[in-house]
C-alpha cells in the first residue's frame, strides 16, 4: 500500500511511523497499535487503487484518538495547527517570539535593522545576558513545502551584514515588546525606558551591542542542502522536526507552548480573530479569557474552550 505525501512523492506505508506519531502525542503503545493496525486494514480493503493521502491517514487516526483521548488527540493534532497559523506569517513570527520568552529571553517581532551596507527586517530578535539572537521566519500554509537553499543562502548574506553593526536601547522600537512577565502589557517609549502607564515597571535588559546568533527557522521542513549548507555556516536552524531531539516540535511540548490553533473548540474565524489580537497560545488565552467575552462567546462554549486549554496544561 502506497502512500501519497503532501510533497507529492510517495512511500510504502508503514504503521511503525503512525505509531511513533500517536505514542509521541501520549496515547499508551496498545492504543496506537491498534489504531494503526484498523487504519491499515481499512486502506488495504478500500479497494481503491491510487496512493492513500496522509491527510486521508491523519483525519482517520485523530478521530479514534479523540474517541478514547481528546488531550492526545490534541497534542496529536499539532503539526496540522502550526500549518493554520495564517494566512499571513505574522501570527508564526509571535509564535516564535513566545518560545524564546519561554527560555527566559525578552523578545520582539517586526524589527528594521541597519546592517553595516543596507537596512533589513528582521522577524524576531531576543536577547538574555550577553547574547543578541535574530530570526528569520518562514510560515507554510503546505505540510509539503520545505525552506530551501536558496533561503538559508539569502538568510546567511543578511546575517553577515548585520554582523557589522553595533546595537543599543536605542537600535529597536521597544513598545513592541510584549513579554507580560516583564512588562505587565505596558509601553516603552521608543529607544528609551520610560513607561507609559500607572505602574512601576522593571527596566528592560540592556541589548548587547553585537549579534551572537542567526537562526532560520520554519513551521515545516529543510531541504536537505540547506541543512548542509547551514551546518558549515553556522546558521542555525529549527524546523517542525529539526534538530532531532531539539525540534521546534521539542520545544512545545517542553514549555507547553500550544498554538490555539490545536483547539477543536474554537472555530476557523475565531482563531483568525485571536491571533489578529495577537494571541497564538492557548495558555495566553487561557489567561486572558475576558477577550472571548468581548468576542461575543457564550459561557458555555468559554467553559468548553478553557476545560480543552487545561487538558494540555
């Protein structure tokens, strides 16, 4: 039996893939086996000749999942959600800014720099003690579409030339800063640290004046030249499932950084409407669950939506 990838390219299918896929999402091994082992009698009997499409396989598996586990079935449902953290990048460029507050860094999204020849848009940059990170972004809308050379090359150039600029307070506009941990939701004047607000707020951290680490990092995957490419570069990189072990994948999972996108209480426009409010987290809603009153949510579908917030917590 063959499947059809979202690439285009095809492969026997093999339930070990499956699942390894339901046991990572926290269903008990004998589950998982079971659930692959119908899946792959019912393709086989289908009587249908062409490849079976893993989306066909996904749709099928989260629905027995979510049968005996609706918070495996979630966690399950993880790569389809970083898929719907669109149309435009620009709920993914939070995402990202999130996980590196997650590792205790400030952070801000949608930055021009000067490099040390021309000015550059930079998606995410974050610091903590003496290290400067930018990052660029890459949002997919297709599981089949893969950052490639020519990116890392393009992405690498910029890098080289930001690296001959030296940065302060002053380099960044800083009320767009959004760690409430560290700032309450309050606003920096820019390249200065007065608060605009009634609370005392503390000061943000210094910037360190040069930039210590360039990453390139997707929702999807690398072509495997880039990943070459890179390696010998000293770009980093983090995609859905790259590096292994430390995948971007990883990193949900151990901060518990849940896109709202996994919700099946919420619908498509509702997500869309949340993250124009620039919340992508489920635990930012969770926290912020007036925004839903505002919405227009009754309380029963508010209960529903946080009662599915709190099984991934």
């Amino acid at each position: 039996m063959q499947i059809l990838k979202a690439d285009g390219t095809t492969e026997p299918f093999d339930s070990k893939k499956l699942i390894f896929a339901l046991t990572h999402a926290g269903a008990k091994y004998p589950v998982a086996r079971e659930i692959a082992d119908q899946i792959e009698e019912k393709c086989f009997h289908s009587g249908d000749s062409n490849a079976i499409k893993t989306d066909y396989i996904y749709k099928m598996a989260f629905k027995q999942l979510k049968n005996i586990s609706r918070n495996s079935a979630l966690k399950f449902s993880l790569k389809r959600a970083m898929l719907e953290l669109g149309p435009s990048g620009f709920p993914f460029e939070e995402f990202v800014a999130e996980v590196w507050r997650a590792k205790g860094y400030t952070a801000i999204t949608g930055q021009i720099v000067y490099g040390g020849c021309v000015s550059h848009e930079v998606d995410v940059i974050a610091w903590k003690d003496d290290e400067l990170v930018m990052i660029e972004a890459k949002y997919h809308s297709d599981g089949g579409s893969r950052t490639d050379l020519k990116t890392a090359l393009y992405v690498k150039a910029r890098y080289d030339d930001i690296r001959q600029q030296t940065f302060s307070m002053k380099s960044f506009d800083l009320s767009k800063v959004v760690d409430e941990s560290l700032l309450d939701m309050h606003t920096f004047e820019r390249g200065s640290q007065n608060v605009t607000g009634s609370k005392p707020m503390p000061a943000i951290p210094e910037v360190p004046q040069k930039l210590t680490e360039g990453w390139l990092i997707t929702n999807t995957h690398f072509s495997d030249t880039a990943i070459t490419y890179a390696s010998c570069n000293g770009l980093r990189l983090l995609s859905y499932d790259y590096p292994e072990g430390n995948s971007l994948q990883d990193e949900i999972i151990k901060y518990k950084l849940y896109p709202l996108t996994c919700l099946t209480t919420l619908t498509t426009s509702d997500k869309r409407e949340l993250m124009l409010k620039n919340i992508t987290l489920c635990k930012t809603l969770h926290t912020k669950n007036e925004i839903m009153v505002e919405m227009g949510f009754s309380k029963e579908k508010i209960h529903a939506v946080l009662a599915e917030i709190s099984s991934l917590m």
